[in-house]
C-alpha cells in the first residue's frame, strides 16, 4: 500500500521547479507510504511515490519503478494478490526477476501482455499510472471495485494526478473551482460519487477503468475512458446465465472462493491482523484467517459505552471461542476531540459517513501491532445483508397499490411544504420531521427507481440547501430490469460501496499508514454472488444466507443471532455534548455568510433545532460540518 503523485508538462522545459512541486505534492500523503520516497523526472514527465512496504521490504521495491527493458515507468498503489502466480508464469515464458515485489511483477506482465491483457489478469486492489517512454502515453488504471483512489485533472499545459485530492491542490496550475453540483450530491448521500470530485475540473478514475493520454508535441489528447471489466456487465451477464440453484452447490464453491482470497490477501512480509466487530463478515473473514493460521492473529475491535452502538462484547466472545489475539477500545470523550480536527485531513475531500469516527479509531488501533489488516466488507452489497433491503421492499409494495396520478399529486404538493418552518406543526401530529419527510416523499415516488434512491439519500432538494446547485444523475438512476432486491445491491456495489465504504476504509487506515485488505471483493466472489438468485441469499428470510451458513461451521450460532447494529455512532447526542463548542463554531452565520455555500437560515434553523431537541438533524448537520471543516483546511 502507497500513495503516488504526478503530472505532465507539455513543455520540454518545465517553467517551475519540478522537483520542489512533486515534493510538495508527495508531502500531503507521505502517511500513504512513511517508509520510502521516490521521484523520477524525464522530458516533461514527472512521477513521485511514498511507500508502505509490505512485500519485499529491501530497496529492491523502490518506486518509481522500470521495467526490465526500461521503457515503463511505474507508481503504483496497492496489491496484486495473485502476482505469485504470474510470476510464475512469466518466469516459465523467460521474464527475469531481481525483486520479490509485485510492482515489478506487474511491469512484467505489461511488456509481454499490454496493459489492458495484463489488467483483466490482475487479482487485487490497486491503482497506477504508467508512462510509455516509447509511445508518449500515459496510463492511468484503477482495479475492478474502486478499493484504490485515482484522481486526474486535465491542465491547459498537462495532465496532474494522484491517488488523493491534497496532493493534485499543490500544483500551482490547479484550477480550485468548486464544483456545486457535486456538493449537492455529498449532501444527498454524505459523499461524493465517482467520478465527480469536489473540484469542477478534477475527476475520479472510475473502478475497472483505465485512461490513455497521448503527449502529441504541444497537445495533450485524452481518449475516453476504457473499460477493461465493469461490475454493470457482470450483473447482466450473469442475469439469466451460469445461475446456481443448488444452495449446497453455491456454499461449496464460496467455501472454495473465499479460502483462496483469504490466503492470497494474507501473504505479507509484515505483522498482519483482522478487524472484528462481532458481526457475520468480520467473523467470518477472521475465522478463515484463523483457521489457516499455526497461531493466534491479531484481532482489533472498538467499543462505546452505550449500549444501543455496542457490538464489543459480542467481538470479545467470538474472539475468545477462535483463540485470538484480541484487542478491544472504548471510544471516550477524549478520542471524539483528538479526532475529529483531524478528518478534514485524513479524508482530504468532503466526506460525511459519521462511522469514519470509529473506522478511523480502529485503524490507529491495530497499528500499534499490524501493518496489514482484512476487513469483511462487501458481504452486505454482495450478499443481500443490509437491513434497509426488506424495510424498502416491503414498504415499495404498499406504496407501488396507491395509483400513480394520486402519487404524482403528493409529490408535487410535498414540494412545497416548508419543512424547517412547519416542524412544531408535525410535532403536534404525533410526526417526527424525517418521518413526514420521507412518508410524503416515498408516496411521492413515480416508480422503484425514485423510491430506493430516496431511501438512501439524507436531501433530496438539494438546491434548496446548496447555492447555484442543481441535480446530477448517479447509480442510483441507472438500474432498470431487475428484480428489486438485486436492483438495491447492485446500485449500492456501483456507488455507495465504492465512494462510501471503501473511501472510509482507505483514508481511515491509510491515515495511521495501515494498508487494509477486503477478501469478499476478490473478483472472483463478486462474479460468483451474482450468478446466485435472491431466494437462496435470502434462504432463511434474513439475507446473507450463504455467508452465515459458512459461518456456523465455525462458530456456534448463539454467538452470532441477534440485531445487525452497523458501525452506527451516536451523533445526534455527541453533537449536543463533546462536539457542541467545535460544531458551533463551523455553523457560525456569519462564515457561513463568507463561504456564500449553504442557504444561511436554512442550516442555522436546523442547529436551532437540533440544539434545542424539537429534531434530530444530525446527519445532515455532520455534511455540513465535514464540508466547512474542510474548507478551513483549503
């Protein structure tokens, strides 16, 4: 696990220090990688690289790397999990090795297959730029499900990238406008999907894409973005196509599945571990991990001292019955007020998934012993586990019997309720705001597609709330022609997974320089979970029925039934206390007036509110207070 950053000028001369601006730009995500540093610089072409090591730990695995025949130059962030066996491969066709890394590896698979062959072969998490002295081409490549960031901007001179937006700001020709329709979408959804940035002109790199750049003389030509897989395409391969209905069958092949990603994931030449938060895929993943370990692994958990958000005492019980080496925090006032200054750093774009408080906290956690840690995300996307699936089917059912002109009419009367003003009205109903919200809302809906989407968004007017912003379509616009159960997971893998999960997890861990891995995101598994119709994830009518199966064999079901809590916070009580003084002060009507983002009465009336207990706004609240943090940082 690394972190790179780039750019290319069009000038042969470079009219800036090239050296000082890569240095720069590396110095804001020197936490990627604190174990080396790296720079090469070659006819306008400019590559920087900080290093966590983790294979082959000798200077052999410096960065930027040359291939063997010197015409690539690499950096590269992440893991080839499977570069064992194509090294193996190429070595039988003649390629020379003088480095156990898997970057050198990957070089070896571009000179003799192409970069878009050698991608489809890749097993892991990554993401690299690649420049080919020979054609002037740049590349740019991300892995199949987006574990691995990749930022580009197109300049009038160049092309600048990297694998964080800090590092692309330190640029001096970085255009800075902000993008208001992608704030629109953070506040919607409490992130920014790909492949929109925060920035107007700056983009992400989607999952499973790759981007060519050709340097033609004073011309920069950018081709349109490839892909080399695409989850879409999965999903509709495998609709009517390769199904497996034999639930035996299917548990078989994922025991299979599963053992080979763990083992590929656990190979390291440092100390590794697994988070465990006493949920199915964490449990899961950790009982493999044991299980093919001749010791106790380290086991990390965080606890809170409410009762409602604590699964540490369930983590401590499962840990205890696998024999590992548990090590459990309870998070206190002290770790809320030494963190949370720091986020706007660690996530250095706007960010508002609340739990990246404890994700963050468990990352620091476990580097005090590992420097690799899997985690057991993916199963909930992949395996139909998230609660909200059948909350928002069965809901859909009732709403989907109403006829459509009468739900057009609600929507369109629901427009134009004032909300913020009316709420001690609702109040007197026996209605709390966010339920009159969302029931006027989802009556609203014109079909399943609008339905989900708003189940899963905090504002859905976001105009009302973000100056100069008007909607963007998303993944969540995008599914048409499957069932709906497989309509939410697959718009949930394509965004909410991606830009939500696996941005938490990477800047969270990648923070406290810790490389996580997930094994359920092989890709692999993710082909396999859509070949598997919805009655067999939902065999016993609570989701994940493939996942828990293999999870009783190796752990008593007593220690597993019960309530999925999540990785939830109680944000609504903490911004009333410990976090009160810090959110008053980015909530002030006068910066907000400065900043001339936020519609100014409308977020003092909700802080009012919140405050004052008449609602609970504190989701949306934490958006906008993870934006203004950021913006101070700016």
């Amino acid at each position: 696990m690394c972190g790179f950053a780039g750019f290319i000028s069009i000038k042969k001369t470079i009219d800036f220090g090239a050296e000082s601006v890569v240095r720069d730009m590396l110095s804001k995500i020197n936490h990627r990688g604190p174990d080396d540093s790296g720079t090469w610089i070659e006819d306008g072409v400019v590559f920087g690289h900080q290093r966590l090591s983790i294979h082959d730990l000798s200077p052999l695995g410096h960065q930027p790397m040359h291939s063997y025949s010197n015409r690539f130059v690499v950096v590269f962030n992440g893991e080839i999990y499977n570069f064992l066996e194509l090294k193996e491969e190429l070595v039988a066709l003649g390629s020379v090795f003088k480095s156990e890394s898997d970057t050198e590896v990957l070089l070896a698979c571009i000179e003799k297959w192409g970069v878009e062959a050698s991608l489809k072969k890749f097993t892991g998490m990554f993401a690299f730029a690649l420049w080919d002295k020979e054609n002037k081409q740049l590349y740019l490549a991300r892995d199949r499900m987006g574990e691995k960031p990749l930022y580009y901007s197109i300049l009038p001179s160049g092309i600048v990238f990297g694998s964080q937006l800090g590092s692309l700001t330190q640029h001096p020709l970085f255009d800075k406008e902000l993008d208001r329709n992608a704030i629109g979408l953070y506040l919607r959804h409490g992130y920014i999907p790909a492949p929109f940035s925060v920035y107007k002109n700056t983009k992400k790199l989607m999952p499973g894409n790759f981007l060519v750049i050709d340097i033609r003389g004073n011309e920069v030509i950018t081709s349109p973005t490839a892909a080399y897989w695409s989850f879409k395409n999965v999903c509709e391969t495998y609709k009517n196509k390769d199904r497996i209905n034999d639930p035996k069958l299917a548990l078989s092949e994922l025991d299979v599945l599963i053992n080979k990603s763990i083992k590929q994931q656990s190979q390291a030449d440092v100390p590794l571990g697994a988070f465990l938060s006493g949920g199915i895929d964490s449990s899961l993943i950790t009982s493999y991990m044991q299980a093919q370990s001749s010791k106790p692994i380290n086991t990390f958990t965080i606890g809170f001292k409410d009762p409602k958000y604590n699964e540490a005492k369930f983590a401590k019980e499962i840990a205890n019955h696998l024999g590992t080496n548990h090590t459990e925090h309870y998070i206190d006032q002290s770790d809320l007020l030494s963190v949370v200054p720091k986020l706007p750093l660690v996530y250095d774009e706007p960010f508002a998934d609340s739990s990246q408080l404890p994700t963050y906290i468990v990352g620091a956690l476990a580097k005090q012993k590992v420097t690799v840690a899997l985690s057991g995300d993916g199963g909930d996307e992949l395996f139909c586990g998230y609660s909200r699936y059948e909350r928002t089917y069965q809901r859909w059912n009732k709403v989907s019997k109403i006829p459509e002109p009468v739900r057009g009419l609600i929507n369109s009367t629901s427009k134009h309720i004032n909300v913020l003003n009316n709420v001690h009205n609702f109040k007197a109903m026996g209605k709390s705001t966010h339920e009159l919200i969302r029931s006027l809302d989802y009556l609203g809906c014109a079909d399943f597609n609008s339905f989900y989407k708003r189940s899963v968004s905090t504002l859905m007017n976001v105009e009302s709330l973000v100056k100069g912003a008007s909607p963007i379509l998303s993944a969540y616009d995008e599914q048409a022609g499957y069932d709906l159960y497989n309509h939410m997971m697959n718009a949930d893998s394509m965004q909410y997974l991606p830009d939500d999960i696996l941005v938490k997890v990477d800047r969270a861990f990648m923070g406290s320089s810790l490389e996580g891995r997930i094994p359920l995101l092989d890709h692999n598994i993710v082909e396999f979970s859509k070949k598997i119709p919805v009655d067999i994830h939902r065999f016993d009518g609570k989701g994940k029925y493939l996942l828990r199966e293999l999870l009783y064999k190796k752990v008593p079901k007593k220690l597993i039934e019960r309530p999925k809590m999540g990785f939830a916070i109680p944000l609504d009580d903490w911004l009333r206390g410990s976090l009160n003084d810090w959110a008053n002060n980015l909530l002030c009507p006068s910066r907000l007036k400065r900043d001339d983002i936020f519609d100014v009465n409308f977020v003092t009336k909700m802080w009012e509110q919140h405050q004052s207990k008449v609602n609970n706004w504190g989701t949306l609240l934490w958006s906008i207070l993870m934006f203004n943090a950021w913006l101070d940082e700016q």
